[in-house]
C-alpha cells in the first residue's frame, strides 16, 4: 500500500536536502573547515574543493610514509643480518 | 555498555548508542599511544575511529609489509630504487585498507578489483562474486539520512553545475567511483578520507616503532 509511496521517493532520485546533509557530513570531517563551524554558511563548492585538497594530502602523506617504510624495512633486514653474522662470527 | 553510561557521568552531548562507544573511544585514547589523532569522531562513520579497526589494520598490514620484504628480497634486483619499493608498500597499505573495509564500499571493492587485474573486470558492478576472501553483504551507499534542519551549506541554484564539476573531480580521486551518481561520490569520499586518516596513523605509528629499534642499539 505505502509502498509505491516509498517507492517513488526512492526512486526519484537525488534531492538538494540529501545531498546538502551529505556535504554536512563532509563538511566535518575536514580539518579545518570543522573548527570553523560557525552558523554561517560555507559554500558547497568550498567544501568539496577542501575535499579534494585533503584527499591530495592525505595520498602524498601515504606515498611520503611508504617511502620511508620501504628504507626502514629495508634498513632493519641488513641490520638484523648483519647483527646475526656478527654473532655467528664471533 | 550500560556500565559504561555510568561508569561515565560527564554529561554527553547527544544521548544515542553512539555516543558511548565515543565517550569511550575518548578515553581510551587520552591514555594511550602516540597514534591518537584529535579524534571528534563523527557519529555516522564510528567504525574507522575505533581502536579495534586500528588493531585490525595494523596486523593486516604488518602482515602485508612481511610479505612486501620477503619478496622484495628474494628478487634479483640488485638495486631497487626507493620508488619501486615504495610503491609495493603503498600498494600493500593501501590492500589491507581495503580488506579491512570488509567490502561494503565501492573504493575498497575497486581497490582489491585492480589487484586481481583485468580479469574480473566487467564484474566490477556490485555483483559480489569477485572478492575472494568477502562474504558481506553488498551495500553501496545507503544514505539513511536523519533529516538535520539546520543547514550550514547551501546550494542555490546557480551553484549547482560547480557543484557537479567539482564532484566529479572529487571522484577521480577516490579509487572506483568515476563514474557514480553525486551522492555516492560523496558518501564514499566521507568513508574513504575516514579510512584513510586511519591509514595515516597507523603507518605513522609504524615508521615510529621501526626507526626507535632501528636507531636504539640492540642490548646484547
């Protein structure tokens, strides 16, 4: 009975007021646009641009970090071997 | 969880279930380690913020790094640039991220889908037969939205075809969602920025624990 209701609701697709809640969402998961969360209104564009300059970050962060594993992993298997040789020279 | 509600009395903001596993997580994470990011968790995505999701990920991924060094090192490469080797280690961050998601989101099912090549390709569609090791449940996006009356942003109707542009971009950066509608861009880039703050901390506080043994002289 409802559920044709129900069913043209969801099926008619993307309204302003979900995807306004959905850059809310986003909105406080940005760094520095969540400390600023005055009432007044930060532009949707805004938003999504910040996103996509946090993601950047985030991503080179990733990369920068994985270098510097790879070195350190790296670095501790010589280590270790050479430690283990010295040991079994002595 | 009961317990916890009065275990804590300090007046809680907003008074649902969340809201204890967050007043949990805060504590837990005053007391613990260096990893702990200012975390104002959010209410709608707790589970990248738990400690337990850290754990998880973090063995997933010290499991993938042993494999990532055993078989760089059997390899004849005699010189392996730190680019190579760097990629290899984000590549295999960024699969046990996606293993950790447990497959409800289209990035961590598009991730592991370039992993295992071109083969599955046209399976790409939610259609659940190609991750190997998940049996979840395919939900893309549900958008359960609590209907919040007061509105920080908005769209006017000029706005609206920037909006879309920008979403778009937006989706060439999170893996598997080029070709969505806008409100699943958008609930995968929440979910993703989420997983990959944790996968920040994490390999943070991995690069931490390996150069303290590294630089410290091992006591004989």
């Amino acid at each position: 009975m409802s559920g044709r209701r129900s069913r043209s609701r969801q099926s008619s697709g993307i309204s302003e007021d979900q995807i306004n809640d959905l850059i809310i969402k986003l909105q406080q998961l940005l760094p520095e646009l969540r400390n600023s969360r005055r009432s007044d209104k930060v532009s949707a564009s805004r938003v999504l641009q910040e996103t996509c300059n946090y993601i950047r970050n985030l991503h080179r962060e990733v990369d920068d970090l994985s270098e510097r594993l790879s070195e350190l992993l790296a670095n501790t298997d010589t280590a270790q071997a050479a430690l283990i040789r010295s040991l079994l020279t002595q | 969880m009961a317990s916890l509600i009065s275990d804590n009395e300090q007046p809680s903001m907003t008074i649902n279930p969340n809201s204890t596993a967050h007043v949990r997580k805060k504590k837990r994470f005053s007391s613990s380690s260096p990893s702990s990011s200012a975390s104002i968790s959010t209410e709608s995505h707790p589970r990248w913020r738990s400690e337990k999701q850290h754990r998880i990920y973090s063995a997933k991924l010290i499991q993938a790094l042993k494999q990532v060094r055993l078989s760089s090192s059997s390899s004849v490469t005699s010189s392996p640039t730190t680019h190579t080797r760097g990629k290899a280690v984000r590549e295999a961050a960024d699969r046990a991220l996606a293993v950790s998601a447990r497959g409800r989101t289209l990035w961590s099912r598009a991730i592991l889908a370039n992993r295992i090549k071109l083969k599955f390709r046209k399976h790409k569609r939610p259609r659940q037969t190609v991750i190997p090791a998940m049996t979840t449940v395919v939900t893309t996006g549900t958008s359960r939205n609590k209907k919040r009356r007061v509105s920080v942003v908005r769209l006017n109707k000029k706005s609206i075809p920037t909006v879309n542009r920008k979403v778009r971009v937006l989706g060439r950066l999170v893996p598997g969602c080029k070709k969505e509608s806008v409100p699943v861009i958008l609930e995968e880039a929440t979910d993703y920025i989420q997983a990959l703050e944790m996968q920040v901390r994490a390999m943070n506080s991995l690069v931490e624990l390996l150069s303290g043994s590294a630089s410290a002289p091992p006591p004989i």
